[in-house]
C-alpha cells in the first residue's frame, strides 16, 4: 500500500499538496513544525501512490513509498 512520507520540518505549508491530491488523504497538521508553520502530514490511509504530492511539492518534502 503506497504512502506518502512529508518531511514536516522542511515543510513551508503551501498546501499545494493538499489541493492536488486526488484522493483527499492530506490535511494540515494539528501542531506547529520547527518553523512555527502548520505543515502537510498524511491522514493515514487511501494513497493510491499517483505522486501528484511530491510533484506539487516546491520544496521536494514528499517521497511515495511503495
């Protein structure tokens, strides 16, 4: 089952990655990362693994493991 891994602390909350996903299986984070930015963090299941997340990303803190 494919899921994506967001590096919260490289996360500069864009939130591009939530509005490309397909799937609806990203969302904000509930706490604040190292740079006091709500980051990206993934719901936990229902990736399908299309990558739209880490291609959106601009700061490339997305990886899909398989």
């Amino acid at each position: 089952m494919p899921k994506p891994k967001i590096d919260k602390n490289r996360c500069k909350g864009c939130g591009l990655c939530i509005v490309f996903c397909p799937k609806d299986v990203i969302e904000w984070d509930k706490k604040l990362n190292k740079k006091g930015i709500l980051s990206a963090v993934y719901k936990g299941k229902g990736c399908v693994g299309c990558g739209f997340c880490a291609i959106m990303c601009p700061d490339a803190c997305i990886e899909i493991y398989k």
